[in-house]
C-alpha cells in the first residue's frame, strides 16, 4: 500500500470532499454566473456608448482578481479551528492527497474555472442582449487577444506573453495560497500585506539594477550580457516566476506537514 498516494484513495477523498460541499459550491456558482450576467446587462444598458474591448479587458481583470481572492480565501478552513482540524488530519487520505485535493479545488479551479465561468457568463449574456439591443457592439471573445498578445506580430512574443498572461495571477493564487496555510486569523488582511511588501522589494531591485546601477543601458546593446534584449528580460522573469510558484507550492505542503508533527 503506497502511504503517499493512491489514486482510488485520493478519488474516494475527492468525492467526499464535493459531497460534503456541493451545495455551496452550487450556490456560489450561480451566485457569480447571475451576478456577473445581471451586472454586464446594467453596465450595457447603462452605458452612454457601447462597450469597447479596452473596457471589458479591466473589467475582466477586476472581475477575476475579486473572485479569485473571495475563493482562494477558502483554502485550508480546517486550519482555523482546533477540532476541525484534528478531525481533517484523521481522513482516511495521506497529507499529500490531502494536499494535493486543496491546491486542485483552490488554485488550479481558482486559475481555470472562475474565469471560464466569468467568460461563460459574458458569452451567453452578450448573445441574449444583442437579440434585444443589437447595438451593444458584442464582439465575443475577441477582447482576449488583448489579454494574450494574439495581435503581436512576432511568434516568440506572442507564446512569452500568454506564459506570462497565465504566469502571474498563478502566482498571485499561490502566494494566497500560502498565506492562508500560515496564517490562521485574517488570512487575506495579512497575505495581502506580505504580498505588497513582496513586490514593492522586487520594485525596488528592478529600480537599483536598471536605474540606480545603469544596468538597463546594456539591454539590446551588449549581447554577452545577461539581458541582451528584451524577450530574454523576459524569459528570464517567467524562469523566476517558475522557481518562485515551485517555492510556494513546496512550502505550504510543508505547513501541512508540520501540522501532523
């Protein structure tokens, strides 16, 4: 018997785990399906000229950004309370399934299924709306391109760009994530606090090396240096991204672990 992971072990605790919470999972689902349909038909309606795609790219940005963070605030509930926690480590699952179960449901749901419900919502709302008001400017899923670089004209930029278009809200899922294995009383409140200290340090050393240091002078200029254009700046901030989510990943499993130590 593997003691780190089973896969009928970790069905059987998956299935559990949606039973157990699938009537606020519905609910919550509907809430923001309605909530976004009702919202984009009051802003169009409402509106003195129809919707261009620079708006609805912020709007969608917002949108994910609230409902990513309400979301990934349910992260490691049991943690917050002594009995339901004791009760969690005894499930019939090893800490990693357990582990793995809450990053599947919390980030990657968080990273995939809000904002395809979010799109969904805007798809079916959009095509309603223009049988009523043809007018509404509805163009689909076009404002995308925005978001991924479609519209750039070099191949290399347009992969870096959706990498990084995925690459950062991954990111900001993780670092939440974290936070809500860390800290127990307002998880969010403090998360969000370390995370704007956690950019503003990474501002100020972009600042000292480009600026301060005039290293930004040898980018495009000096091809043995580290930064010899702007698409290996690039690259090299999506690598940086890559190490940083695999830190965080790695040090909420072990939060987990020490839970049972």
């Amino acid at each position: 018997m593997n003691n780190t992971f089973e896969f009928k072990r970790f069905r059987d605790f998956s299935v559990r785990e949606f039973s157990f919470n699938k009537q606020f999972l519905l609910m919550a689902i509907t809430a923001v399906f309605f909530f976004v349909i009702v919202a984009l038909f009051a802003i169009r309606e409402l509106s003195v000229s129809p919707l261009a795609k620079n708006d609805l790219v912020p709007m969608f940005i917002m949108s994910y950004l609230v409902l990513g963070v309400v979301w990934i605030n349910r992260s490691f509930l049991p943690f917050r309370n002594r009995e339901k926690l004791i009760n969690f480590l005894t499930l019939p699952a090893s800490q990693f399934e357990k582990f793995l179960f809450e990053y599947l449901s919390k980030v990657v749901f968080g990273l995939v299924g809000i904002p395809a419900i979010i799109l969904l919502a805007y798809v079916i709302e959009g095509e309603v709306h223009k049988l009523i008001n043809y007018d509404i400017n509805y163009s689909g899923l076009s404002f995308l391109n925005e978001i991924f670089g479609i519209s750039a004209k070099a191949p290399e930029q347009r992969v870096l760009i959706r990498v990084f278009a995925v690459g950062f809200p991954w990111t900001v899922l993780n670092i939440l994530f974290v936070g809500n294995s860390v800290f127990t009383k307002f998880p969010i409140v403090k998360t969000t606090l370390f995370m704007g200290v956690y950019i503003l340090l990474h501002v100020f050393i972009f600042y000292q090396v480009l600026e301060v240091w005039d290293m930004g002078r040898f980018i495009g200029q000096n091809p043995n240096f580290i930064l010899s254009d702007k698409l290996t700046a690039m690259k090299l901030v999506i690598g940086y991204f890559l190490l940083t989510n695999v830190v965080l990943v790695y040090c909420s499993y072990l939060k987990l672990q020490e839970k049972v130590l």
